[in-house]
C-alpha cells in the first residue's frame, strides 16, 4: 500500500530498487552526463525551429501551398489532422516500447532507432517543394516525424538512471532540459544571421528547405557524444520477457496494482496527461499563431521563438525554488490558471495586432515551463518507494496516449469558428479540463518536501 512516507526517506531510502545504487553511481564520469544532457541539446530544433517557429508555420502554411479556394486556415487544420492521426499511432505504441526496451536491456539502441529515423525526416522536408502539390508530402512527413520525436524520449528519460544518483537526478535532469532550451534558442538565432544575410541568394523558400537539413545534420553531429560514452543497460531483473501484444497486459496488471496501492497516484496520471497535452499544444502552434492570426513577418516570428525561449527557461528556474517553498501543487495551479486566463485575452483581443501576441505570448511562455516541472516534482513526491521507475514509466504513456487531444481540438475549433484563431480555444479547452481533474486529486496528507513538512 501507498504509506505516505516523506520524500526524503523515498530518495535516500530506495535507492537499491531503483536500480541508483550510491556506490556504483558515484564513479559515474561527468563527461557521460553531459554526453547524455547533449541529446537534448542535439534533438531541441526539431520542436524550436522546425514545427514550432520556422518550417511548418513560415513555409509549410504559407501561401505557396494554397489550392484554388483555400486559405492558410485550411493548410492549418490539415496539418492538426495529420498530428491527430500520428497521435494515435503514438498512444499505441509508446506504452509497451519503453516497457519492452527496459526487459531486453536495449534503451541506447532504441534511441539510436528513433535518431535515426528523426534525422532522415527532418532532412528529407527539404524534398518539400514551394508548390501545392507538394503541401500533403510535407504534412504527413512533419507528422510522422512527430511520432518519431514523441516516442524517442521514452528511451531518453529512461537512461536518466544511468547518468546520476539519488541526489543528482534533479540536477541532471535540469541539465539537459536547460541545453534543450539553449539548442534551440542558438539554432533560432542562427537562423535569423542567415535570413539577414538574404539566405546566400538561394531564395527564402529554398533557404527554408534548408534549414530542415540544417536542423538535421545538428542533431546527428551532437547526438553522437551520448552513443559514444553512456553504456547500454542491462536487462531489467524479474521482467519476464513476453511478445509485443502480451506486452499490454504486463502494462494492464502494472496500473492494476498502482490503482489498488496508490490511487492517488494514478487520478494525478491522467490529470496531468490532459493538460501536459494542452502545454504542448502552446508551442506546437506558438508559431503559427503569431503568423497567421497576428500577422507576424518571418523575423518577428523567430525572434518571438527566441524571446520566448528564454522566458521559459529563466522562469523555469526560477519556479523550481518557488515549488520547494509553496508546493508543486500551487505551482501547477497557479500555471495552469494563468495560461488559461492570459490565454483567454489574448484570443479575445486577437484584432488588436502583434503588440497582444508579444505581451501575452510571452506570458504564457512564462508559465509553461513551470508548470512542466512542478508535474514532475510533485510525482516524485508521490512515488511509492522502489516503484519510481514504474510510476514515471506511466507518466510517459499517459502523456502519449492522450497527445491527440490538442491536434483534434485545434482542427476541429478551426473548422467550427472559421478562422485560424478559434484554434486557441480548442488548446484553452484542454488545459481548463486538466485544470479541473488536477483540483479533484486528493494528494496524500503528509505529503513532505526536502526541507520539512508543507501542504501539497
């Protein structure tokens, strides 16, 4: 049963089941962590530059695709359609992939698979010509990419346990968050030298093209170091190895159990899921919002992905203190109601022109990332000891199993309001509902925290 005991016995205390044994961990060389923290670093511009601020909204909705008849809302909604489908391709298949990797002990060759496979699309948007015809090519491969950059994590966080202890697993984690910020930001603004330097003469639709290849060649070169130097894992003791559709039952008894121990647990699991998807959303359509519906030129838009960056990752760090202060759970809800309301005034005052998208853009930025890490600190908090693995293991498959939501509720509020600004209702709709689940979970009473007893 769930016992309630304090964060400070689950992280000093579990260490063996975790699989983070102190005396082993310790000899674990810094170039290894920071080989694994490179990953981020390398796989951060396909979110940045290529689906949130350059590619898919600055070319691939951009007017050179248009049919007879259609607008830039049009291309919009298709391509919400195209990631609901490959949303769903990911909620089947990332629950068991991770769980499969674990008991074969092959975590580094499955993200060496799914790299792969990202570097290849992410290249081959360049064959994506300035025509038409050439617009559903582009949005089935930016799809399909997705479910590549979606499912390559699982592995990812999984190796966390191999690059630090008990006591550095926070900052490690930070650490590779923090170079995913600094990737993309760097990459945005190499982006925007060359577009002030008219792209070499090549054209702003072939210069463009080539970026995807740039952003591809970025992530193979710094992918390398975490292949070369973070071992591969061993196979996960008492994990009987069974066939890929058995694969679902070992997942079915695994929630069983957690239900029937740690209740709480799996309500905050679903809750976070719906608005962890709505987070998403933000910055998967960020770019195309300050495009299409604010008018936004191709340098404002990079620019506001780098501003933004920025804010997010300053309020990040800035959040993590507050949590240990407060509480992860008056973070969430402080994030999640802000994004909510700002949310709701930008949309109502969308005609007033860009000066409301920086302001309220860059709020909203501001809230994202806090909002990220506190989930991620308040489960810790909840973990059953020696069940960590499990528990996070569940945090990555309830967040793909519903990472349709946000896809299907911007097409639909697109087709539904006519415009592609009703789109940010859609993605409002669904962090108000992950706002109202996450209210509903009764957390543990003495739920602690590093520096002594407070309130969830």
């Amino acid at each position: 049963m769930f016992t309630g005991r304090g964060y400070r016995e689950r992280v000093t205390g579990t260490a063996a089941a975790s699989g983070l044994e102190d005396p082993a961990a310790a000899s674990i060389p810094r170039r290894r962590v920071y080989a694994w923290a490179f990953w981020d670093w390398a796989a951060q511009p396909y979110n940045t530059v290529i689906l949130s601020f350059v590619f898919s909204p600055l070319y691939l909705q951009s007017e050179v695709f248009l049919q007879p008849g259609q607008t830039e809302d049009d291309l919009s909604a298709f391509i919400g359609v195209a990631f609901f489908i490959g949303a769903i391709v990911i909620g089947l298949l990332a629950p068991v992939l991770g769980q499969r990797d674990d008991t074969a002990g092959r975590r580094k060759r499955a993200l060496g698979v799914w790299t792969a496979l990202l570097i290849v699309l992410t290249a081959s948007l360049f064959f994506v010509a300035p025509e038409p015809g050439y617009f559903i090519l582009g949005a089935i491969l930016l799809a399909t990419a997705n479910v590549v950059n979606e499912i390559a994590p699982v592995s990812y966080y999984a190796m966390l346990s191999q690059v630090s202890t008990p006591s550095t697993v926070g900052r490690v984690s930070g650490l590779g968050w923090g170079f995913g910020y600094l990737g993309g930001i760097i990459v945005l603004a190499l982006v925007i030298v060359v577009q002030a330097l008219g792209w070499f003469g090549l054209g702003q639709e072939t210069g463009l093209r080539l970026v995807a290849v740039g952003c591809a060649v970025w992530t193979l070169v710094f992918c390398i170091p975490l292949f070369l130097s973070v071992p591969e894992a061993a196979p996960a003791r008492g994990r009987e190895k069974v066939g890929f559709l058995a694969s679902y039952g070992v997942l079915l008894r695994d929630v069983r159990r957690l239900w029937r121990d740690a209740r709480s647990i799996v309500w905050f699991l679903l809750a976070s899921a719906v608005y962890r998807d709505g987070l998403a959303g933000i910055f998967a359509f960020a770019g195309a919002i300050a495009s299409i519906t604010f008018g936004f030129e191709f340098i404002e838009v990079v620019i506001f992905g780098v501003v933004a960056n920025v804010v997010a990752g300053i309020s990040t760090i800035i959040s993590g203190r507050i949590d240990d202060r407060v509480g992860p759970r008056a973070v969430i809800t402080t994030a999640l109601t802000g994004l909510v309301v700002v949310g709701t005034i930008v949309f109502l005052l969308r005609d007033g022109g860009p000066v409301v998208f920086w302001v309220g853009g860059l709020i909203l930025a501001s809230f994202v990332g806090p909002a990220q890490t506190a989930t991620r600190s308040l489960l810790a908090r909840l973990a059953p000891a020696g069940r960590e693995g499990e528990v996070f293991g569940l945090y990555a498959t309830t967040g793909r199993a519903t990472s349709f939501l946000s896809p299907l509720f911007w097409a639909v509020f697109i087709a539904v309001g006519g415009s592609q600004a009703w789109g940010v209702l859609g993605v409002l709709l669904i962090l108000a509902a992950g706002l109202v689940l996450f209210l509903s979970v009764k957390l543990p009473a003495d739920l602690r925290y590093p520096d002594g007893d407070s309130p969830a």
